[in-house]
C-alpha cells in the first residue's frame, strides 16, 4: 500500500444526522475514510448509504454533524461544490444523459471557454484524455446510450475524476456488469487507490467487498453498526452486522407450528427463472405453511416473489398453479386463479393513499368482478368492518383516507386488501417494512393466524429474525439464484446467515 | 456511417426537397428560388416562433403562449405606432417584454414544479385576453419603416429574392444554432431535456438554465409578432392564434422528440418550410380547397411521429428490463 494509514483521514464526518419527512434517514453516523483505501459502505436498503453519501458529496444537506476534508472543516450544498473540494461521485445507475454524446456528456459543466462558450475541440482532446486514463478508446462523438452499461459507468467515472479529485464515490458500480467488467472495473479501482485516492465503494456483492475492500463500514436503519479492516471480519458477522436483530422479542413459536400438518401443494415452481433477473429455481407452496424467502439486497428475493404472481414473466420453467400449468402467467390470471401479492412499496404499488380504507380494500375484489358489477354500498361496509376487526386495523371508521394511517395500519390494509379477494395463495414482500416494532410482532401473528387459517403463504423478507419467527420452510437466495432450503428446527439465524455468506464450502 | 443524430435530419431534408419536385413536375415555373424566397417570407414568423419553441422542447417542456404572444406584440406595436412611436423602438420594448414575460414562465415552471403545459396555458389566456384590452379591432402600422421592411430585399439567383422577414428569420437561425451548439448553455438544455435528474446531479443549474429557455422562447415568439405585425403592417388581436401548434408541428417535423434531449434547430427551419410547401401546393392546385392543408400536414406529422420512434428505439438502449 503506498499511503501509511494517515494521522489526518482524508475524510472524516462525526455524528452525522438527517431526518427527512417522517424518517430519521441518518442518527450520528461517522465515517472516516483514509487516503488511498477502498472503504465498502454496506447496508441494507434504507440503512442510509445514500443519503450519507449524498451528503458527503453535497447533493443533500445535513442536518447536524462535522465534516472535514484533509482536516479542514467542509460544508458543500452542491454536487458542483464538493467537486470542485475533489469529491467526485458516480451516482448509482450511471447517472449521464444517454442521448448526448460521449464528450458533450464529459464536458457539461465541466468544459473550459471563456463567455460561456464551448470549445468542442478542447472538450475532445480533455474527453479522449480523460478516458485514456482508464483504457478506454471509444467513438466520443457517438451518443452516450448507444454503449454497454459497462461503458457507460467507465465514461461516468472518467468524468468524475479530475486532477484534483481526492475522494471518488462509487455507488453502486457493479450492479449492472459482468464479471469480467467487475474485474476491469477493480483494476482501475485500484489503479486510482495507488494514485492516493480514497474511493467508497456501495455494493451488496460480499465477495466484492473482500476482493477490493481494505476497510468496512456498516450501517442499519440510519445508524452505524461498525467500521473494521475487510480481514478482521468474517463473513457470517459481516452478514450479521448487516442484517441485526430487532426482533429479539419475537419468539418463534415452535409448538403452534408443530402442530400444522401441510397440505396440498398449492403453487409450484419448476425451473422457473429469467434471463439476467434470476437463474431457474424451484419452489413448492402448500396449504397451511408458511415459506420465507431469505437474502440479502439484490439476490431476488422480490424478482423471486414477482415471478411466481406472474408479475415478472419468466422465460425458463414452468408454474403450477392449483395443480394446472400456466405458462405466461399475468397477474390478472394469477388474481383469478386465487393468489394475491402484497408488493415491498406500498406508497407506489400497494395503496392509494388519497381513497379511504373502505375504498381500497374494494380495489382488489372490484377488479375482480370486472367494473360494471358494483358492489352494493351495504356490502362493502360490512366486509371493511369484517376487516377492519379481523385484523386489527386502528382506524376511527372505515371512510379515513389510507394516508393518514401508520406505517403498520397501512400494511394491515394492504393485507386486507388482498385477502378481501378470499386467496388461497398470499405473496408478501417485506411485509413489516418501514413499521415499528410492535406493529411488526403483530404483522407476523397475523401471518401465523392466516396460514393456520388455511392458505398457503410466502414471506420475502430482509430480517431474518421475521423469517425464523413466522416460517416453516426457508428458501436462501444469493447472487440472484436459490442456494438452498431449509426447514423446521435447521431455521436459525445462525444456519441462514452461513448460508447467505456462503460459508457453506460452495465455491463461489 | 452517418451519426445517429442527423438521421432525423436527413429525413426531413429528404421529405422537403421530395415535396419541392412534385410541385415541380406538377406545375411549370414551381421549381424555382422565387417560389422558395415566396414561402420562406410567407412562414418566416412561423419558422422564427418555432426556433425558439425547439429550445422548449428540447429541454423537455412546451410553450402554448406563442400565437398569443404574437398576437400581443402586434397590437402593441400598432398601438405605439399611432402613439407616435418609431417601429423598431417598440420593438425593442417588445422584445425585452418577450423575454420577462418567457423567464417569468420559466421561473413559475421550475419553482412551483408545475407542468409547462399549465403555465404557458395560463400564459396563453393570459396575454390573449391582454390583446383585447389593447385594442379590438384590427389597426394599422402607417409609418414609413414599414415601407422600407417591405421592399428591402436581397435577391437570389433566378427571380426569387430573399425578403427582410426571410432575412430576420435566416439571422435567427445562425444566432439559435450558436446558442445551442456553442454555449454551455445550449448543452445543458439537451442535458435537461435528456434526463433533468442526471443534469441536476452533474451539476447543471437547472432553475437558472430552465428560466433562460422560457426566456428565449419568450424572445423568440415576440420576434415572431414583430415580423408579423411589419409583414402585415397592423395589428390584430387574434393574430397569431393557434400558431403555437403550427410551431410545435414544425419541431416534431424537424426531427426534435417532444421528449426532449434530441433534435436540432435546423431540422425545425425544414420542418417549417415543408409546412409551407404543403399549403403553397395546394394553393397552386387550384381546386383543392385549404381543408386539404391541413389533413395532409396531419398525415405528414403522424408518420413522422412513427418514423421517430423507430429510429430513436434503435439506439436507445435504456429500457432493457
């Protein structure tokens, strides 16, 4: 390493804090990067990587905390400004202008002239250079969204980097490149560490924080949880640190799930997968059993629950459902055909929070009937009420608008929602996302009730201690493929952990 | 191979020099530079609202006050007139209005994140109804100038000549593609028009830049009435109407996407001209009556809105999953 671990970090932020509307996104978080390192900043979503590194490099303000580049005290209230200090970031999903070409895209507010004027001949020759330094010689006169991913991100960091860049944040980079890029990509990475540059790196691929990264940082739900040498922590504890335990206080209740015997298969997946969104697997939904979908952020959990209500169409397997074989499944077939899916975003995909909570249970059995059958009035009331009972829904009356409930109530009504339409298969993604602690534990006796109840249920979920306490069987996803499966008294934290981190001895 | 960027272009070159010899095999004397300065002067207004509209629309959004602007300026400057004022005086005023009134637009647009559609709406209304209080009838612009715009001509090889509105309208379109081509400014127009959000985070000031589009747009329409208001030598409070639409007919045709962040300005001038050439072929026919103007410039926009989608599908490479 060419730069001794150095009395002054090149970066240090204390006890950063940001709230925005109705979330503590960031609570005295620190981080400290030093020159000429590859610090991994993990975390699942929401754990507020990128709102810190927005603030980090301006595009956000703080509300409170220190920030020092080079031990001089920073304050940037813009991409432009933290730039200009030599903090240079790539924004996640290569955040260019696809239809400009390559130079007009190095040269947006970054081109030398003088009244405002651009001298494409200068923006050329800086552009060709720019890119040179990381190997790459392509047309620059072509337009932007005409090259891979891969070049797009290279074009991205060529920009980002000028000769006074100190800090390069990189969030995100190798989401979307083949292994092969990844290596290029690392070469460069540390290329650019060599030259004295600390550069952050956001990633969920674990293997690629320990082939890169020389230090770690960890955050979960706005707070720090650690920062350690990439050698120092093993990944199990690093799967830990980033996945945690909340639910301390929600026992798994072995001898209630004991006493259910599975029933007929319900949903059944065989080789079903896609193309670069997931590799085939298979899966069995039963009668009365709960199944939980473990991984980490980005192994398809949600791809995986998608697919199965035909919402993402597969191109390899096939699904049985109800015994009868469906290819092409669409989510109205799939509603007719009596499962139900609780989408992750409720705000975007689940409720509409302007309508009432009456309203929105209707949403799903409305469709169903097709919409010149009304439901009568009478009987909308009294199945909201139904409802609104049965699960606990803490709402003065039926007609208040879904917004203006809690986190969990609005969970509860898209719950409702979906069970309104009398499924026998219910998908759940992240069922208690973004709720407290108490209306979490309920959420998940909900869960138990239902499948006790009779239907067949999928949980995908980000915190293991929701699937150990709620689920009979566990499918462990990876790297966008499913690893493997376990069930009964083997669903443990511990055993789920070692799964996803790979210390199973499969070679990765 | 030809940059993907001119294809557009080229399309509408290839449509306007097509449609030029058809008339050309249809009637004697119609390939000539007379017919060509006739239609460059009769839609010089037109071409110079669009100029300004392409900006719009490339960054993205839209303009409808246009017609009204022109309508606007020419009663004003017709008022003044017999107030005594020397044309081109009003016509600085005008113009400095056209640019407040388009960077106020701009300013409401990006501050209060209203759609332009709405804003420049309300514009529209806005400076239409302006029009009436100014005058309701038709008045005419007496002075002398009006003369001298009117027969300064350059002429062109052949009996054609380039009139002063072809001329304004030519300086325009050098001036436009200076701004867009050569300035920061011009480049983070197609940045914001290409993906606002990127643009914001590359840096780009997007309420300052957003407020310079509606602003030159604002310039641009307000040149519009000018030129019109001398072409016609009066002032009429409807004039102008429904011109916006002529002037966004004449973006899409020049290749800009009403998506914003692709086109360029010269495309705009063609699209303009063809608009022209339709209305002039059918004005030579004869028997064909002006319903005809209009269908077969409908027809022509639609299949170039067709024509777009797959040439701009074959190099966008975004939508994968």
């Amino acid at each position: 390493m060419p730069a001794e671990p150095a009395a002054v970090p090149r970066i240090a932020m204390r006890a950063i804090r940001k709230a925005f509307p109705g979330v503590l996104a960031l609570d005295g978080v620190d981080l400290a990067l030093r020159p000429g390192e590859v610090h991994a900043l993990l975390g699942e979503n929401g754990a507020g990587k990128s709102t810190l590194i927005k603030i980090l490099t301006g595009a956000v303000r703080r509300d409170s905390g220190e920030m020092w580049l080079d031990g001089q005290p920073i304050d940037p209230g813009s991409t432009g400004e933290a730039q200009a200090a030599g903090i240079s970031t790539v924004f996640q999903e290569v955040n260019l202008i696809p239809t400009m070409s390559v130079t007009k895209n190095m040269a947006l507010e970054r081109a030398a002239g003088r009244f405002g004027m651009i001298s494409w001949r200068k923006a050329r020759e800086q552009a060709r250079a720019k890119l040179a330094r990381l190997g790459v010689d392509i047309d620059i006169e072509r337009p932007l969204g005409s090259f891979s991913v891969a070049v797009q991100q290279l074009v991205a960091i060529a920009r980002a980097l000028e000769d006074n860049t100190r800090v390069l944040v990189l969030d995100e980079p190798t989401a979307s490149l083949d292994a092969k890029e990844t290596t290029a990509l690392f070469s460069i990475m540390r290329e650019l560490k060599a030259r004295g540059i600390a550069v952050v790196f956001i990633t969920h691929f674990l293997e690629q924080v320990y082939e890169v990264g020389d230090r770690i940082t960890v955050l979960r739900n706005g707070r720090l949880v650690g920062t350690a040498a990439a050698s120092d922590v093993s990944r199990p504890d690093l799967v830990s640190m980033m996945i945690g335990r909340e639910l301390g206080e929600v026992e798994r209740a072995f001898s209630e799930k004991d006493a259910m015997a599975a029933g007929p298969v319900r949903l059944s997946a065989r080789g079903l997968g896609r193309k670069r969104v997931l590799e085939p697997f298979d899966l069995i939904l039963r009668q009365g059993e709960v199944v939980g979908l473990a991984g980490l952020l980005g192994s398809g959990r949600t791809e995986t629950a998608k697919m199965l209500f035909g919402a993402i169409s597969a191109d390899a397997g096939e699904l049985t459902v109800m015994g009868t074989p469906t290819r092409n499944a669409a989510p109205r077939q799939s509603l007719r055909a009596g499962i139900a899916f609780c989408p992750e975003d409720r705000k975007a995909e689940g409720l509409v929070a302007e309508l009432s909570v009456r309203e929105n249970i209707m949403l799903s059995i409305q469709s169903k009937q097709g919409w010149l059958k009304r439901i009568p009035r009478r009987r909308q009331d009294e199945l909201a009420r139904e409802m609104i009972a049965a699960l606990g829904i803490a709402t003065p009356d039926a007609e208040k608008p879904v917004g203006q409930l809690s986190g969990g109530n609005q969970q509860k009504v898209v719950l409702a929602r979906a069970l309104a339409s009398n499924p026998s298969v219910l998908l759940l993604d992240e069922p208690t996302r973004g709720i407290d602690v108490g209306a979490h534990a309920e959420i998940i006796k909900l869960i138990r009730k239902l499948c006790k109840d009779g239907l067949a249920l999928l949980v995908a979920s980000s915190e293991l201690d929701e699937l150990v306490a709620a689920t009979d069987r566990v499918a462990v996803l990876r790297d966008r493929a499913k690893i493997g499966e376990i069930s009964g008294e083997q669903i443990t934290r511990d055993n789920i952990v070692r799964m996803i981190a790979g210390d199973d001895g499969r070679a990765d | 191979m030809i940059n993907a960027k001119y294809l557009p272009l080229a399309a509408t070159v290839t449509v306007f020099v097509a449609l030029f010899l058809v008339g050309g095999m249809m009637y004697r004397n119609f390939l000539s530079t007379l017919v060509l300065g006739h239609i460059l002067a009769d839609n010089a207004f037109v071409i110079i609202a669009a100029i300004g509209a392409t900006f719009v629309i490339l960054s993205g959004g839209i303009d409808l006050s246009i017609g009204s602007m022109i309508g606007f300026v020419g009663v004003c400057m017709a008022v003044l007139d017999q107030a005594g004022w020397h044309p081109l005086a009003s016509a600085a005023l005008l113009l400095c209005f056209g640019i407040l009134f388009g960077a106020m637009q701009g300013y409401l647009i990006d501050f209060c994140e209203i759609q332009p559609f709405i804003v420049t709406l309300a514009g529209l209304f806005l400076l239409r109804g302006a029009c009436f209080m100014v005058s309701l009838d038709s008045v005419p612009i007496r002075h002398e100038f009006v003369q001298t715009f009117a027969t300064t001509r350059i002429p062109l090889p052949g009996r054609g000549f380039l009139t002063s509105s072809a001329i304004v309208m030519l300086l325009s379109l050098a001036v436009a593609i200076f701004i867009a081509h050569f300035t920061r400014f011009g480049t983070n127009i197609y940045a914001i028009g290409g993906d606002k959000e990127s643009a914001r985070l590359m840096g780009v000031p997007i309420r300052r830049t957003t407020v310079m589009i509606y602003g030159l747009g604002g310039f641009y329409s307000a040149l519009a009435g000018v030129i019109y208001a001398l072409y016609t030598s009066s002032g009429y409070p409807l004039a102008g109407s429904t011109t916006e639409l002529s002037a966004i007919a004449a973006v899409v045709l020049g290749g800009t996407l009403l998506t914003g962040g692709v086109g360029l300005v010269a495309g705009t001038v063609f699209g303009g001209m063809i608009l022209g050439l339709i209305s002039t072929l059918i004005i030579f026919h004869g028997s064909l009556n002006s319903a005809w103007i209009m269908i077969s410039s409908g027809m022509l926009l639609f299949g170039f809105i067709v024509l777009h989608r797959f040439l701009v599908g074959s190099f966008d490479l975004r939508g994968s999953s």
